[in-house]
C-alpha cells in the first residue's frame, strides 16, 4: 500500500529568516492522522536566510539526521560539538537522555539561504547517553546514510534497529531498486522521479509505502535527489 504525500499538502512554519515545511503532526501543526511514519515522527524541509537560525534548544530521546542540500549549517551543542555542516555531509545527532543544540546560517562569509532537510526517528532506548557522529559521502546509485541493520555500512549509526536513511542522486531515466522493508519512506528533495506504485513525484513530494516490496526509483526529466527510509 502507498500513500502519496503532495508538496502542496504539507504543514509549513514561518519565523524570521526561516521557512519550514513538515511532511507531519510538528508543533502547532497537529493532524492525528498525520504523525509520523513508523518510527519517522519528523521530516522537515528547512531554508534558513544568513544570519538567521535555531538558538539553543533541548531534545531528548532522538536519533536527529540532518542532511544539508545547499549551504551551510553551524551545529553547537551542549556536549561540546561545534561544525559547519555542508552539502555532502550527513549530522547524526543522538539525544539520549538529553541534550541541547543550536543550528543557525551564520558561518564565517555565509552569504546564501541554507536548506536542509532534518529527520527524527525514535531510539529503541530511552535514556542513552547523548552521542554525536558527523561523515562526508560521495553519493552514488542509492548510497546509505545512516543506519541501525546490522551489517548495513552506512556513514553514521543510528540506535534504532531496522532503520535506515539512504540518498539516491539520479540522472534522467537513471534507475535505482528501493530497499524491501515494512516501511518505505521516499522524498523528493529535488528534480522528478517516476516511482513504481506511486507514479510521478516533483520536488518536495513524498510517498509512504506501508507493505514489503521493493519498488523501482527511476529518475525523471530532471535531475533528481531523493531521500529514502527505510523503515521497520
């Protein structure tokens, strides 16, 4: 079964310098019949303006990856990390038990809006102690992001087991198969696809897949970069 999630249809937040757009239930944002996707309670497309960004703020008990399409992301956070996080980086945050971090364009020159996509996914454990992990990849075919499959090599681990985020760069017609799992999450974060069982996707849809099965991504007119989770 799928479920296909139109850009348009999203849940977006408006505050200064930053605009976000929800894939679900986030804030004052709140549909019941939209709060996540198995494990994935938040999906969050953001574009932050220079000088602008999240002050210090607390979590707690997520697994928090954050993939930068343009720009650049400055990450603090109470343990001590400080990054500038770029295009081709992946940012795993685990909260555990707590922690409080900051995300905000304001590197040194940064003179372009920042979009970054940042997705939660709930630990198998509450209470873990907070962790940190940060990794360059060079994307081909469909390339793993972060992961908790045993024996799945992926930039950064994440605790939550059957989980995992993949990122597929296609050209026109350029075909990749989708991983078989419970749950399939798919974003379209630029350019169009055509996937099997949902049909044509364009920038900023996304489509729910909530049976096994392992449809085929296959890229479409355009330059495509697509965000998969793989999901138990």
């Amino acid at each position: 079964m799928v479920d296909v999630r139109r850009a348009g249809s999203r849940f977006t937040t408006e505050a200064p310098g930053i605009t976000t757009r929800h894939s679900f239930s986030f804030g004052s944002h709140y549909d019941p019949a939209n709060v996540g996707h198995a494990v994935l309670v938040a999906h969050n497309d953001d574009r932050v303006a220079p000088g602008h960004g999240y002050d210090l703020h607390p979590h707690a008990d997520l697994e928090i990856v954050t993939w930068v399409l343009s720009g650049s992301l400055v990450h603090q956070d109470s343990a001590g990390h400080a990054h500038v996080v770029g295009p081709g980086q992946v940012q795993r945050l685990s909260a555990g038990a707590g922690v409080r971090h900051s995300e905000r364009n304001d590197a040194p020159g940064a003179a372009e809006p920042t979009r970054f996509v940042q997705m939660w996914v709930l630990p198998d454990e509450s209470g873990l102690p907070p962790s940190y992990a940060l990794a360059s990849v060079e994307p081909h075919g469909l390339t793993p992001l972060a992961s908790g499959i045993t024996g799945l090599d992926a930039a950064v681990g994440i605790h939550t087991a059957g989980a995992a985020l993949h990122v597929a760069r296609l050209t026109p017609a350029e075909a990749v198969v989708l991983p078989d799992a419970p749950h399939l999450h798919v974003f379209v974060a630029r350019g169009s696809v055509d996937l099997e069982g949902a049909g044509v996707l364009e920038e900023g849809d996304a489509a729910r897949f909530t049976a096994e099965g392992a449809p085929r991504l296959t890229g479409g007119s355009t330059p495509a970069e697509v965000l998969v989770w793989q999901l138990p």
